[in-house]
C-alpha cells in the first residue's frame, strides 16, 4: 500500500529527526508568493499554488547558490586554466523538492496569510452571498480589513452587512470569524449557528465554531460539533484532524489515531500543508503513549494498517 511506506517515512521523520534550519530568505520568499494567492479560489487551486510558491523558491535558492559558486571559480581561474574548467560538466543539480516538508512545516508556524488562505472557505450555496447591494459594499470594505486582518474594524464592516441583509451567511461566518478572533468566543458561536440555519452544511461556520467551543473548554461540544462537520463532509481532512486533537489530549489514543491517519491520507491526497498538521498529532500520541507506558496502542494501530510498529 503506497501510502503506508509514505506515512512511516514521515512519521520516523517526525518522531526522530531534529528538525532542520531552513533559510529565512526561503521562507520569506514563499511567504511573499502566497500573499498574493486569491482566498477565494478553489481548495485545489490554492493547494496547488503554494506548492508552487515553494517550489520557486527552492529553485531560486538554489539558482543563487550556483551563480555564487561560478562567481568563486571565475575569480580564482588562472588564465590558462579557463578553458580546462569551461570544458568540464557541473556536478550541480537542482533539487525542486530540497527541503520540502521542513519549509511547509515552517511556513504553517510563521506565515500568518498562508493560515488565512487555507482557512477560508468561500463555496458558494443559497444564502451565501446578498442580493443587497449595500450589504455587499459592507461585506467587500469588511474584506478589506479581515485580510489584512485588522478584525476589529472588519467587525464592524461585517456588522453593517448584515443589518442590510440578516440571510447573508458569509457575512455571518466573517462576523463569526473577526469575533473569535479577538477572543469573545460566545458571539462567534452565535454568529456560526445563524450561518448554519442558513446553510446547515457550511464547513466555515461548523470547523470555527468546534473551535470556538474547545477555547471556551467546552470539549464536549467541541467533539459533537467536528462530529457533525465529519457526518456532513466525510472526504473532508478538517474534521478528522481536529477531532482526532481533542481525543488526544482527553487519552482516547486508538480513536485519535485513526482519526489523525484519516486526515494524514485525505490532506495528502490533495497536497494539502496541513498533512504535517496530522502527522504532529501523530507524533505528540506516540510520545504520550511512550510516557504512560502504552506504546502497544500504537503497535496494535501499526499492525492493522501495515506501518512498523515501534519497539517497546
């Protein structure tokens, strides 16, 4: 099973390896590219995007590397020895995916808008857009500011949308959104529930206010909610990923681990940054499974999908 031999490299990667240095002028370069991403675009297309936002910046990387070594050989070349070096072949290869998964992993903790990129989740249904004009003048000022993610004054933008069109749900999962965070975590689920009678499908309001839940301490409806989002959108990572967080630290670790393995394959399977996400839950089960003596969990879950299992 192909996924399987990916998975246990990964996952030996995470468990053992320290992590790498990654170049600052790396990630700011990929960081700069994915600024310029459309949240509104499709899952795929953004996928496929910042993939390519890091891939041109390995190359580049790696382009400057060679052109400062030609520059280091052209200046100690000694004239009778110039047309020696320029008849040999460069040993040089670019390596489109050097470092590939570390920058990702690094991007996921420093770059704030590839967070927004991938939070944002603008599939349109019914209600998802207003027929009134001015409530969208509202809606596109509030934008304005939630992406430069100034919450506070797009809250306010957000708020006059909806007093022109209270069916708005996008408007309504904004709201939401601006509320949580700036940490008044009640009105964002309120928010939420009215996008949700608008849309009981939403995958916006349903995955942010499983968050606004667990931040409130309120795991239980946290669990309940990603539940629900999992019923409704099963090819969906989001909601494997996030139950399988609160399952961890409550010790469910057989279900946390499937649910963590689910989300690893479905982010996976679409390119997705966020499978380093699943593989760090992953990681943080095995480790307390190591320290309450129950690594046979993990073996007993390596057995049924065929990865190595860890000696005790």
């Amino acid at each position: 099973m192909k996924i399987n031999l990916i998975f246990l490299l990964l996952l030996s990667n995470a468990i053992f390896s320290q992590d790498k240095v990654i170049k600052q002028e790396i990630l700011d370069e990929s960081c700069n590219c994915i600024r310029k991403i459309n949240i509104d675009l499709s899952e795929e297309v953004k996928n496929d995007s910042i993939k390519s936002c890091i891939v041109s910046s390995i190359v580049k990387d790696q382009a400057n590397e060679l052109v400062q070594e030609l520059k280091k050989s052209l200046d100690t070349l000694s004239l009778t020895a110039k047309d020696t070096v320029i008849n040999q072949k460069s040993s040089f290869k670019i390596e489109i995916d050097k470092d590939y998964q570390e920058i990702q992993s690094a991007l996921m903790k420093e770059c704030e808008y590839l967070k927004l990129v991938l939070n944002v989740n603008n599939e349109q249904h019914k209600n998802s857009y207003s027929d009134n004009k001015k409530a969208m003048e509202y809606y596109k000022e509030g934008e304005k500011y939630f992406n430069k993610q100034q919450y506070d004054l797009a809250l306010v933008e957000y708020n006059k949308a909806i007093k022109k069109d209270d069916k708005f749900a996008f408007a309504w999962d904004n709201l939401g959104i601006c509320y949580r965070k700036l940490e008044r975590y009640k009105e964002a689920i309120k928010c939420y529930k009215k996008s949700l009678e608008l849309d009981p499908k939403g995958k916006v309001p349903l995955m942010n206010m499983a968050v606004a839940y667990n931040l409130l301490g309120d795991t239980k409806n946290a669990i309940k909610t990603y539940e629900r989002f999992i019923e409704v959108h099963p090819k969906d990572p989001e909601g494997y990923y996030g139950i399988s967080r609160l399952q961890n630290f409550a010790g469910e670790y057989a279900d946390a681990l499937e649910n963590a393995l689910k989300a690893f394959v479905l982010y996976d399977n679409s390119s997705s940054p966020y499978k380093e996400d699943a593989l760090n839950v992953i990681r943080e089960i095995v480790v307390n499974l190591k320290k309450e003596n129950k690594i046979q969990i993990f073996n007993d879950f390596a057995e049924k999908h065929g990865i190595e299992k860890i000696k005790e």
